[in-house]
C-alpha cells in the first residue's frame, strides 16, 4: 500500500510502499523517515551563539560543496562522474536548505563556480578531501551542540558525509 513519508531532517515528502533505504531529498538514513501522519519536523529552533556560529558554518560548507559538485557535474570528463557529482550537489544544496530554514534565513543561492577540474578523478579527490573537512566539522558541532534539534541535524549529516566519503572512495578505485 502506497504511503506517505517524511523526512524528520529535511521535512520533505515522499511518496512510496515503504520508506526509501535513504531520503532521496538530504541523504540521511532510513531511521530518520518515518510516515508523514507521524512526522513532526520543526526548524524553529533557539540558538545559543555557538549553535549559531556552527549552523552558519555548516550553511557556508554545504553551499560551497554545492558549487564544486554542480561545477563538477558539468565539467568532469567521465558521464557516471557528471551523473555522481549532480546527485552530490542536490543533496548538498538540500543540506544549505536545511541550515537556512534553522537560521531563519529566506534565501540561499548556490552562485556558479568554475573551480573544479575537468579530470574525474580529480574531481573524485576534491570530493575526498571536502567531505573528510565536512565530517570532522559535523563531529565537532554535534559535539559542541546544546540544541537536542541541532545536535540531530549534525549527527544525521555526519552520517551523510561519510557516505558520500565512502562513494568518492570507491570511484577512485
């Protein structure tokens, strides 16, 4: 029977049997999606100055993850790898969404961005390095974090990352 889900971390919807191994919106895992009627997902959190501070660096990575990614899929020399890097992009630019809507901001833009490599695995070993700067940030703040809110974002995302380290590892294989 089809049902509706949702996200717990990035309040999206899906439509489906059952929930999907992954949320196809933010990445996180199959425990944070939960069916909709079930689902109470807030955003409008208190901030403490260190949430905060952390919450603007996180938006400040994913929005430059974005750009790589989406400058990546355009100019990667390897058709799986243009397929990899866009996929990448829209769950980072998912992520910026969602550390938007924490810090009660109206807009993000993901501005266009020509610094990347027109070589794969290049591409691939950015990839590596970004996301190992990313979890050992996320680590940190979900550490760092006084928000029970906040602190589930954090630790959902490292959860992410490092998926996304393990996919750009595989492909340099």
């Amino acid at each position: 029977m089809v049902k509706l889900w949702r996200c717990l971390i990035c309040g999206d919807p899906y439509i489906g049997n059952s929930p999907p191994n992954n949320c196809p919106f933010c990445g996180v895992p199959i425990e944070y999606i939960i069916e909709a009627k079930d689902a109470e997902v807030n955003f409008n959190v208190i901030l403490n100055t260190t949430d905060q501070k952390n919450a603007k660096r996180a938006l400040e990575v994913e929005v430059s993850n974005a750009q790589f990614y989406f400058c990546a899929a355009v100019k990667t020399d390897d058709n799986e790898g243009k397929q990899l890097f866009k996929a990448l992009g829209k769950v980072e630019e998912e992520h910026a969404n969602v550390w938007k809507k924490i810090l009660k901001l109206t807009k993000v833009e993901i501005p266009n961005a020509n610094e990347c490599s027109t070589s794969n695995i290049n591409n691939l070993k950015e990839s590596h390095t970004r996301e190992t700067r990313a979890i050992k940030f996320y680590k940190k703040a979900a550490e760092e974090s006084a928000n029970k809110r906040v602190k589930e974002i954090f630790e959902a995302f490292t959860k992410v990352e490092i998926d996304h380290l393990q996919l750009s590892e595989d492909s340099l294989k």
